[in-house]
C-alpha cells in the first residue's frame, strides 16, 4: 500500500498529526507519490515541534531513500540521497579523513532535515551554516526532478535551503565534507563562572568547535555559570562509541523537577576539575551526545517538551541576562540548556543564524511554560534576534516577519511554486507564511 | 580472495541492507533486478560502503533470458559465487480471489524463477567447491492460510527446493540457508493491517549475515518466529481449518 495512517510527534512529543504517509524507497515511486498528491517530505522527525508534522493530510517519509551516490576523493564532495543520516555519513567518512562540514547535535538528523533547517553546529562561527556546504540539490517538485544550485537557479536553492520543505522534495545532494585529521576529538572542559565570563570565553575561543552548556537553575552572581567545551578532531585509537540504549517508558513528573534538576546540574557541573581538563572522545561522543539514550525525550513523560532556541545580535548580549533571570525565576529549566557563539554563515531565505549568542533551553511541557517561552520570544523579537524554527512549536505569527525579513520573498516564491499549499505543514499553517506573498 | 555475492531481488529493501552488510566486509556484489536506474544507486552505495566491486545488473524472474547473463558475468570473476535470494511478490488474497490467473505470476516470482535460476548457477558453484546460496522464503509458507495461501504456497515450494538444493550442495563444499523471516517492514508490508511484531530489514540483514557465516541450515528471523510457527503447525489441522489466524 502507498499510504499508512500514523500518528506521529515531532521529537518534542507536544503536537501530534495524524495522517496518510508514504515511505518510498525508490525514487521512481517516489515520483509516482508526488505526481499522485503532493505532500511534504519528512526526515527523522528530529524537529522538536510541528515543523514535520502534516495533521489531516499527507507527509511523504524520505528515511528509506538513504543511499550514498557518489564520492570524490579529491575534493572531497559527497553525492548522497536526502534520508541518510549526518551520524551514519560521519562514522563512514572520519576514518578516511572526511567529515560532513556541519553536523548538528543530534547525527539522526538526515541530510534533506538539515538542509531544509540549514542546521548549524558546533562550529557555526568559523564553517557557517550547513547549506553553505551545499554543491548542488536533486529537488522533485510535482513529480519532475531538478537540479539546482548557487549557480543554476539560485532563487530556488536559496529558498530550498532553510525552506522546511515548501520547495518540494529534496531527494539527494552533493555535499562539500570537511578534511580531518580522524574519527577521534580532544575535547577541553572548562568552568564557566557565570555569564560575563562566558560570553568572553565564547569569543575567545580559537577552537573549530565549541559549546558551553548553561546551569539554567543557577541565580545571581552565579547566573550563567556552566561548562565550556572546546574540541578538535584528531587521530588515534580509543574505545568504540559505548553501545545505545532506549529509555524503555515515559518517565514520572518528578523526575524533572526544579530540585531534582538543581542537584543534577550542581553534580554535572563538578564532574569537570576546576582547573579543568582534557580528554579523547569518539566523535559520535562529542557531536552527538544524547544519541547514545534513544527515545531520550521519553525523559519529559507523556506530556512531552518544549525547546526554545533563539539567537541574538553580539550588540544585545545583556538581554541573555534578562532571559536567563526569568527562566531562573520561573523554575521550570531542565539540565538541557546550551550557549554557543554564532558567525554570520547562512545560505536560505529562511535560514536561522546571525552574528550573535544563541541561546537554547529544554523546558518540560508544564502549566507556565508556553507563557515564559513566549515573554522569552517577545525579548528575541525586541533585540532584533530570532527564533528557531526546527525547534518551534508556539511562536506568534506577528513575530516572524521582523526575525525573518525575507520572509515575503520566501512566500512569494513557495506561492508560485505550490499555489495550492500541498507541501503545508503544521508550522506554516499556524505560522500563516503563505499570507506574507 | 574476493568472494562474489549475486543478489536477485535487489531493489527490495531487505537485499539493499544485506547488499550493504556484504559490501562492508568487502565482497563484489552483483545487484540483480529490474529497475536499472535504482540497482545503479544501490550499486554505488555498496562501492561506497566496502565492496571491491559493485555493478547493477538485469534481471526478470519472469524471463529466463535474463538468467544466463548474469551467471557468465559471476563466472568471470575470482573467488566464490554466491547467491542471494530476495525476489518474490505478494498480491493480496483478495486480489487472487478475483483473478486465479494471478497465481502462475506469484509462482514465477516466489519460487520457479529463481529455482530456475540456481539450478543454472549450481554446476559453477561445484566446480569452485563451494559458495553459499542464501534463499528468503517466509514464514507464509509454514503453513497454508486463509489469508495468503497462494503466496505461502509458493514459498513452501521454495523452501522445499532449497532443502533439496541444500542436500546436492553440500557435497561439493557449498551451502544452503533457508531464512524465514516473520512480518518485515518493507514497502510490501507498509500500509497493511494486522502487522506485529516487525522487524526492520537491517535487523534481518544481520541475522542472515550471522547464519551464512555459522552456515546454519534454516532460520527465521527474528529468531522468535521459530516459536510461534512452531505452535501454528502443531495445530491439529481440523482445527486448524476453522482458524483465521
Ligand atoms: C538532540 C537534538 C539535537 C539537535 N541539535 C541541533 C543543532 O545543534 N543545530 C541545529 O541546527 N539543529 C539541531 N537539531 C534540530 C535538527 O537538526 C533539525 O530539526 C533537523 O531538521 C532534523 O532533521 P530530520 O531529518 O529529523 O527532519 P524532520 O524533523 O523530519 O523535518 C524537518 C523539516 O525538514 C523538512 N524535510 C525533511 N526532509 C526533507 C526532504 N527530504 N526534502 C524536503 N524537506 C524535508 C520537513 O518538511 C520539515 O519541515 C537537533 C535536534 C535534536 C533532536
């Protein structure tokens, strides 16, 4: 059969669709789905919010066509389809010297997520965001395959990097991969007293990558605190990845509960020596941590999680303050919290980076959150900054047009290409995108 | 030396990940089916994931035109020749119920092409003294049963060629695995009702990997379909004969 009836969630658990989905494992019957109904392509479903989500209607499953076409080992260019997965990509390539040029934080994330999000990672301030790595796109729109480029049909590349899958189907791509010495890291951890000294520490950082992760509980003079962590890949032998494990149910409310996530994040932050240290890690360790606990989000029990990501500009840095304070106040943090130094890269209309802090925290999805989250939103549209939308599941339509200012030409463009909205999803209807052409 | 995997059936997802296990412990790998364009990605993903070699290559279970092609290109390479059989297609009852000549093309697909086949590759396997024939069948052909009887039948037969096969091979050094896997989630199973208990095709890939190396005679896969099969044919067949199951 073409389609299946699921019930699904995007990697937060708030929202559910229920609809009609195909899985095509050959792209000619992925051809013959789109030339059938026009629906949006999904990937893992690591969106933690309503971005993949198609409630009512159609969503075409693109994990299945997942193969690696072609690679170059010269320049180091990947051809590979748009369901394989950055992780798998990774453990396939470091070991020759080759890594994918931005890898977000989780290596489920399939290529045609990452490029439809133009994901950033852990080195977004010297490699930019992961469109810009983006040789060429295979895009089928209404059943017919095209290929597009920075040089051939740029419009359409621009709006289909970062586009959330309103462009079409991205069925392959070629892929720039990054030189590296191997497929282990060194990684530095530091502690981090509070926020002044993070945010020095963040643009001082001469490593390719680094993240800080934020005591989200912690107040006054220690507001900000957390841990730093710098890292380059090298070459050597250490122990294989530890094997993965599944968390087998959805965990009770206590669990993260304001004390239970104050204790657990006075320990975590202790576990690094206070002059700090240095230690060898697999690279899944470093890019992907939380992937070793499949089914992690179970964590937040049935009621599923929020996350709220913003980024803003470096000049607006003190609003970080004024968030931190009102998300330690309201109590409702979990240990997740992470701040990390953007660069300028951006490759979509759509895409989500600027030169500045970005700032994301996990909340469970409890009575006061989606209220703070959408105070926290207010302050980003204030300082000129913007919220993320693979990780977005509230934020207020009036919002958008001032975070995202080529939104109208984004519309404009989608409008053409799909005047009767069947790539819509979840995300775009509440966010209303269509209305700005 | 390179040992040579033949896979008939390439397009479906289960021969691509076994094509993938193969080619990551560094076989050529002749991917046999009927959509060229698909078999030729396929193939370049075994080239990148490990095999020395990998080539698409044509193959119809209903035209034995196509067979001997394939058996002269597996001839003109070193190393063992061995054989993987992943073809087979599944019409509904329904569908069988309305138009009975619907079964000749199950049959074909589900057992007397690729018997034919193997029958035709059997004397270059002896006379290399060895290889390994790997032959998807299913837990359907355990049993006839309302619902898909057609299909299990033609697997049943399948399954009885390949303990014949089986018996003639290994005098000569080579092998026979007959794997039985229970519901797997593949395109032909997507969408249908009353599935439980799904295995992916990676998950079978690995056990079939498993049981070539250990050279087991029979699997299923997952390993607990031997249990509740083990019980469906235990049932007396008068009462057998009421059941939907
Ligand atoms: C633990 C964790 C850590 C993360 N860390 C980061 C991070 O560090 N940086 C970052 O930027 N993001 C991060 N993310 C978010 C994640 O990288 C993105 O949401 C990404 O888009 C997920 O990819 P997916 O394949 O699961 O896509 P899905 O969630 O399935 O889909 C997301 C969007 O992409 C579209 N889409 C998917 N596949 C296609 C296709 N083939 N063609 C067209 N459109 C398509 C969908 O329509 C949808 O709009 C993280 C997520 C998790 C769970």
């Amino acid at each position: 059969m073409i389609w299946n009836t699921l019930t699904y969630t995007g990697w937060g658990r708030v929202h559910r669709a229920t609809a009609q989905v195909a899985r095509p494992e050959r792209i000619s019957s992925l051809a013959a789905i789109q030339a059938d109904t026009g629906a949006p392509a999904i990937g893992m479903c690591r969106s933690y919010g309503d971005s993949c989500l198609n409630d009512g209607g159609h969503a075409i499953d693109m994990t299945r066509v997942d193969r690696l076409l072609g690679f170059d080992t010269e320049n180091g260019v990947l051809e590979v389809e748009a369901g394989a997965r950055i992780g798998d990509i990774a453990r396939r390539f470091a070991p020759d010297g080759w890594l994918p040029s931005v890898m977000p934080g989780t290596g489920f994330a399939t290529v045609g997520g990452c490029i439809a999000h133009d994901v950033h990672g852990k080195n977004h301030h010297g490699a930019g965001s992961f469109g810009q790595h983006v040789v060429e796109i295979s895009l089928m729109s209404g059943g017919k395959l095209q290929k597009i480029s920075p040089s051939k049909n740029v419009k359409l590349f621009r709006a289909t990097i970062g586009g959330m899958g309103q462009t079409g189907a991205i069925v392959a791509a070629k892929l720039q991969l990054l030189p590296c010495k191997g497929d282990i890291m060194t990684v530095t951890e530091r502690r981090i007293e509070n926020l002044d000294h993070f945010l020095e520490a963040l643009d001082n950082s001469k490593s390719t990558y680094t993240v800080g992760w934020v005591d989200a509980t912690a107040k006054g003079e220690a507001l900000g605190r957390g841990i730093l962590e710098e890292a380059e890949t090298g070459y050597g032998l250490v122990p294989d990845a530890k094997r993965s494990r599944a968390v087998p149910f959805n965990a009770p409310g206590w669990a993260l509960s304001n004390p239970m996530v104050r204790l657990f994040n006075a320990a975590y932050l202790r576990r690094v020596p206070e002059r700090g240290r240095t230690s060898v890690k697999p690279i899944t360790e470093f890019f992907f941590p939380l992937d070793k606990l499949l089914e992690w989000n179970r964590l937040y029990g049935k009621r599923g999680f929020h996350q709220f990501q913003c980024v803003v500009p470096v000049s607006e840095a003190a609003v970080l303050r004024v968030m931190l304070d009102q998300i330690g106040n309201a109590g409702l943090a979990s240990p997740l919290a992470v701040l990390k130094r953007m660069g300028a890269g951006r490759a979509g209309l759509m895409s989500f980076p600027m030169e500045g802090y970005t700032l994301a925290i996990d909340f469970p999805n409890r009575a006061g959150v989606e209220p703070l989250i959408a105070e926290l939103e207010e302050i980003t549209k204030n300082a000129g900054g913007r919220v993320y939308l693979a990780k977005d599941a509230t934020l207020d339509p009036s919002h958008l047009m001032k975070m995202y200012p080529d939104l109208h030409k984004f519309a404009k463009l989608i409008s053409e290409i799909d005047p009767d909205g069947m790539y819509e999803t979840d995300q775009t209807r509440r966010l209303n995108i269509r209305s700005h052409a | 030396m390179t040992d040579t995997w033949i896979i008939l059936g390439g397009t479906s997802s289960m021969a691509r990940a076994f094509a993938r296990a193969v080619s990551r412990n560094g076989a050529q790998v002749l991917l046999a089916g009927r959509d060229m364009k698909d078999l030729e990605a396929s193939a370049s993903d075994c080239s990148l994931q490990g095999a020395i070699a990998a080539e698409a290559i044509r193959f119809d279970a209903r035209d034995a035109n196509t067979f001997a092609p394939i058996i002269d290109n597996a001839s003109k390479l070193e190393g063992m020749i061995n054989v993987a059989v992943f073809v087979g297609s599944m019409p509904s009852q329904d569908q069988i119920d309305a138009d009975p000549s619907l079964i000749a093309g199950t049959v074909t697909d589900n057992y007397a092409g690729p018997a034919t086949f193997l029958q035709m590759i059997a004397p270059a396997m002896e006379e290399r003294g060895g290889g390994t024939v790997v032959g998807v069948g299913s837990v359907a052909g355990d049993r006839g049963r309302i619902g898909n009887y057609v299909y299990g039948s033609a697997k049943a037969g399948f399954h009885t060629y390949l303990s014949g096969l089986r018996n003639r091979l290994t005098r000569s050094g080579g092998h026979v695995v007959t794997v039985k896997p229970g519901f797997v989630d593949t395109a032909m199973t997507w969408g249908i009702e009353g599935m439980f208990l799904v295995a992916t095709p990676d998950k079978i890939a690995d056990d079939i990997l498993k049981a070539v190396e250990k050279r087991k005679d029979v699997i299923y896969t997952p390993g607990f379909w031997r249990l509740i099969m083990g019980i469906i044919t235990a049932i007396p067949e008068r009462v057998f004969k009421k059941l939907s199951v």
